[in-house]
C-alpha cells in the first residue's frame, strides 16, 4: 500500500497538538484528515483553487504530458481488446481525467 512521506515539519506539529490534546498522533491524524476530506468533498473547486496559488502549475510540461498520453491512446498500435474489463475501464477513466486537464489548461 502506497504510504505517503509526511514533512517532518507536519510531524512536529501534529506531535505538539496531540501532545496538547491528550491524544494519541494517530487520532488526531485520522480525525484532521476525515475533517479534511469531508471539506474536499463539500468544495473541491474552492479547494483547487488554493493548491493552484500555492502550488502554480507548470502549463508547458503538463501540456506535453497531455499531448504525449493522447498520442498513445489514439494510437493504433494500441490494443485494447485484449485487456480485461477492468483495465479498459481504468483506461477509459485515464482518458476522461486527461480530457479534464487538457480543458482546465487551455
């Protein structure tokens, strides 16, 4: 299972609030990321909006990789027929996400 690496920062300080609250790291963690989460769900765009100032997004390298990938999908030495059902469909979300980004960078 994929396991995220923390900044150590964030470790100090989730270690200093839980020390505060009388709780252990591990409930206040779970407790801040299902609030956190629960927000995501209630305003994703709000949300975007944030990570965009915070984090600008490189439009060129991200354009290339839009162009690449549709290149590979639209090719015909693609063979998706032979892949499991659960494949196709993953590739078909692949296919609708990167719709999404080529439209969200134009």
């Amino acid at each position: 299972m994929y396991q995220p690496r923390i900044v150590d920062e964030h470790i100090h300080q989730l270690y200093q609030w839980a020390k505060r609250l009388g709780m252990p790291m591990t409930r206040l963690v779970n407790a801040l990321l299902a609030h956190g989460i629960e927000q995501l769900e209630q305003g994703v765009e709000n949300f975007s909006e944030q990570l965009a100032g915070e984090y600008p997004v490189k439009k060129g390298l991200l354009g290339d990789c839009v162009s690449v990938l549709e290149a590979l999908l639209a090719s015909p030495d693609l063979n998706l027929d032979c892949l499991e059902q659960a494949t196709q469909d993953a590739i078909e979300v692949a296919r609708e996400t990167l719709q999404a980004v080529k439209a969200e960078i134009e």
